[in-house]
C-alpha cells in the first residue's frame, strides 16, 4: 500500500495503559507498597522471587480491579487464569511476571470521552483490563557508571487496560486518557499520580490513506507519564510514519522510547513476538474465582461517575455546562461544590467561587483540593457576607485565604485582620484625597471625559487597600467630581 504525497491520511491510536491499584500490600505478598521508601526495604521471600515462596493473591486487588471493569463496561470473567511471562530483566527477580493472559479477568468494555471542549463524543472500546504485578526499578543515577535495583515496587498490584485501535488522532487519545483518569479518581481504584508512575502509557501508533479499512504496521511509544509528553510522542511518530510512506518505504515494527528533553523517538529493541515470553498459566495460584455476589456488591456499591456528576448538575442547579465539567473534573472539587451550594441560595454564585476562589488558591498554594481542606460553611459564610454587602468580592477573597491559613471564622478574621468594608467618613476621606490630588484629571472629567471615573474610582480603592466597597465608591465620586 502507498500513501502518496498529497492524500489524506487517518492517525491510529490504541493504548495499553498500567495503573497501580491503590492497595496497603503488594499483589502476592504482605510488604506495604510505599512511593520513595528507602530502597529495598519492602521485600520478601516472595517479591524477591526466592525459592519455595509461595504468591497469594490480595483480595482488595481483585476488588478495585473489579470496579474498574463493571465502571468501564466490561465483561467480567468469573474465572480468570493467571500466567507467567517469563523474560530476563535486572529488575524482574523471579525471571517472570504474574500477569494474565488468554484467560483475563474482563474483556469487550467501553468508556465514552469528550472529544474536546464543545466537541462529539468519542467511544474507545476496551479489549481487556487484566491484573499483573509490576517489576522493580533499575536506578541508572545512583552510582557513577553502575546501575542499582530496588525492589520495592517488584510485586505491586497493576491492573493493565488495553483499549482497541479507536482513537484517531493525538488530542484524542490525550482526551480519553484524562477521561480514564477520572473515571479511576472517582472510583478510587488508583490515584494515578503519573509523577510517581502509577499510571503508565503505552501507545501504538500507525497511520493509513484516509478511508482504508486495513491498518499499517505500527509503533509503540514505552512508558510515558505525562499527558503533554504522550501527545508530543504520538505526533511525533504520526509524523514519521507518514515521511516514510510517502517515499514509498515500510514502516518498521519497533518499540521506541520517547526523548522529552530533545523531543524524538529512538527505537528502543525490536518488538518482542508474544511466543518470545512463553507464556503459561502459573502453577504456584489456583483459577481466580470471583463469586458472583461480591460483583453484585461491588456493581452495586460504584460511585456516581464524573460523567454523570456533570449531566446532574446541569439538571440539578442550572449550572452552564462549562460549570459541571469542572466541578466534576475532581471528586472533592465536586463534593465541595455541592456542600456550599446546599448552604446558599445561589448555585451559579457558589459554582463561581469554588470554580474561582477555591481553584486559585489551591494552584498558588501548590495543593490538591483535597489537600486544601475548604470547610464548606465557611466557605458559605464568606460568600454570603459578600452577598450581604458586607464584604466586598476582593475583601471576601482575603478573608477566606486567611480562613484557609489559620482556620479561623470568616467573623473572627475580619476583626482580628481588620478586613472590613469602610464607613461613610473613610471613604469621604479617600474620595476627597482622590480629587483633591488630580486636579488636572478633575477639570478633563467635568470637560465630559467620563472615562476617567474609572482612574477616580482605582484612586479611592489604592488609597482603601481594598477596603472601599467599589460600587459605593464610585457613588461617592460621581456626587463630589458632579458638584465641582
Ligand atoms: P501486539 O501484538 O503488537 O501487542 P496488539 O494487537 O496486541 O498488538 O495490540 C496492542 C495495542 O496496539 C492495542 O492497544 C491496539 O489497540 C493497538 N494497535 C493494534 N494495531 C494497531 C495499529 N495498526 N495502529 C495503532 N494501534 C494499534
Ligand atoms: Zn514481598
Ligand atoms: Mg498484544
């Protein structure tokens, strides 16, 4: 097949995607799964792959990779096999992985994702979503010209998903990748803190003339964990693949690592053939039975999905859609959202304080909403006293950042900080300050430049710090600069 110069072209994108399940114990033995422990301190005989240890399964694995495959429309196997795939790595101590493989816990799923803001909606079919353990980690910067191992995420619980080739372009795949986050985030099956690696990309990339129905070779983007990262990678390839067949050359079948610092894609190894693992079901663990009332428990007891969060607000509180979706975007921005909203009588108004207020001081405090700890009738309280008149928004937005520091009352703070509105004689005060000291602006206003009420008004509120009510300030001047 050719793709000449000049005709279009469709991008294929599926992913393989590993998430670490948010367990205490690693998948087959009791050491504590802990991001940054000293190395090789959670081990044993069993993560270290000694012989005659024996692996057990962890139940609350199973549980939340369970959760993840009803949350994502799976078909849930009953029965399920795990296998070894054996191959020879530093980092793998046993000499294989537990993972699954012709027989995994669920297949044929699907998670719907928007496209792009405004946009359609895209559906990604889900192939499988199996359960595995994760190697350890071979450390190249510890020791000059020396590599180190630490195990300790040797033997950590993964759940891998690998979606089918539906994604059509970067964006895209980027779109549905945060949708999956979410999805995992609400179902708190993972944190998905892609810093610490617990979720990892994979993503094949090939490219065809538009409207063809068979697919090229492909390529395979290893191990990214940044969102920005896999988009740059897959356009990156997309484009490759594309320079290449339109000379008329083959693309090869290669695993490549992705460079961020110099943003190319070298090839990594030739891309192992499946038979290259000799996969076999592992002998050391029985067929993995999940009773059939415990996925009944588990279906019955999913969150509300971020998805459907975001249609019941727009119900719910007449919120814009823009709203919904970025109340919705994290569980506990949400959750806040809806505790304020039940306090005050205004949803749009709590929306815009959570959405603004809440979500500038996490960003400038380099905190997580949760991390943030907003105590939602404060919160309430500092919105209605602005609502009252008794604050004004700037004012409002100072109480409630000192609320967030010492965690005190909005009643308290105002006092001890002295953030207050100011009275009548104060604010006749600035006003006069600010006509008495721009006479020249003064004679211009009353010449009929009433633009200049704004430079009047920004006066009075430098003078205040903030304190003068704006809208009582302009009053004020519009009265004096017209009596003139
Ligand atoms: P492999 O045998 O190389 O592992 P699979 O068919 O098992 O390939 O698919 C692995 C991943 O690659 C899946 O996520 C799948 O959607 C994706 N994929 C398969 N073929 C293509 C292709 N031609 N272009 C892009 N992605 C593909
Ligand atoms: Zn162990
Ligand atoms: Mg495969």
């Amino acid at each position: 097949m050719t793709v000449s110069a000049t005709s279009a072209h469709d991008t294929i994108i599926g992913l393989e995607i590993h998430i670490q399940l948010n367990t205490f114990s690693k998948m087959f033995c009791g050491c504590r799964v802990e991001f940054g422990a000293a190395p090789n301190t959670n081990v044993c005989p069993v993560c270290l792959g000694l012989p005659g240890a024996l692996p057990v399964v962890n139940q609350r694995a199973i549980e939340l990779a369970v959760r993840a495959a009803l949350a994502l429309n799976c078909q849930l196997h009953l029965s399920s096999v795990f296998a070894r795939k054996n191959y020879f790595y530093p980092d793998l101590p046993k000499g294989y992985q537990i993972s699954q493989y012709d027989r995994p816990l669920a297949t044929d799923g699907w998670l719907d994702f928007q496209e792009n803001e405004g946009g359609g909606v895209g559906r990604v079919r889900i192939r499988r979503l199996h359960v595995e353990e994760d190697s350890g980690k071979s450390l190249h910067d510890r020791f000059a010209a020396k590599t180190a191992v630490d195990l300790n995420r040797a033997g950590v619980p993964l759940v891998e998903i690998v979606t089918e080739p539906d994604l059509r372009s970067p964006a895209a795949a980027r779109a549905f990748l945060g949708q999956l986050k979410l999805a995992l985030e609400y179902l708190e099956v993972s944190d998905c803190n892609m810093e610490e690696g617990s979720l990892r990309v994979d993503a094949n990339v090939s490219v065809r003339p538009a409207g063809d129905s068979e697919f090229m070779t492909k390529t395979e983007v290893k191990n990214m964990n940044s969102f920005s990262q896999l988009e740059k990678a897959l356009a990156y390839e997309a484009a490759r693949h594309l320079r290449i067949l339109r000379s008329g050359d083959q693309v090869e079948h290669q695993t490549m690592l992705w460079d961020p610092a110099r943003g190319e894609a070298r090839p990594m190894r030739g891309k192992e053939e499946v038979h290259d693992y000799r996969y076999f079901p592992e002998p050391d663990l029985p067929t993995l039975v999940v009773p059939e009332e415990l996925v009944e428990r588990l279906g019955g007891g999913l969150p509300e999905m971020p998805w459907q969060k975001e249609r019941r607000f727009v119900a719910d509180y007449g919120l814009p859609g823009y709203d919904a979706r970025v109340l919705s975007s994290s569980r506990a921005l949400a959750d806040l959202f809806e505790a304020v909203a039940r306090l005050r009588p205004d949803a749009k108004e709590a929306s815009n304080w959570v959405m603004g207020e809440v979500l500038a001081a996490a960003n400038d405090l380099g905190l997580t909403v949760e991390r943030l700890g907003v105590d939602p009738k404060g919160l309430a309280e500092v919105i209605g006293l602005v609502a009252e008149g008794r604050l004004s928004h700037n004012l409002g937005r100072q109480v409630f950042r000192k609320m967030l520091e010492t965690g005190k009352s909005a009643e308290r703070v105002m006092e001890e900080e002295d953030l207050r509105l100011a009275g009548s004689a104060e604010l006749e005060a600035w006003v006069r300050e600010a006509i008495d000291g721009n006479p020249a602006e003064v004679e211009r206003y009353r010449a009929g430049e009433e633009k200049l009420l704004a430079f009047f008004i920004g006066q009075v509120m430098r003078k205040s710090e903030g304190k003068a009510d704006p809208a009582r300030a302009r009053e004020a001047l519009v009265e004096r600069l017209g009596k003139g």
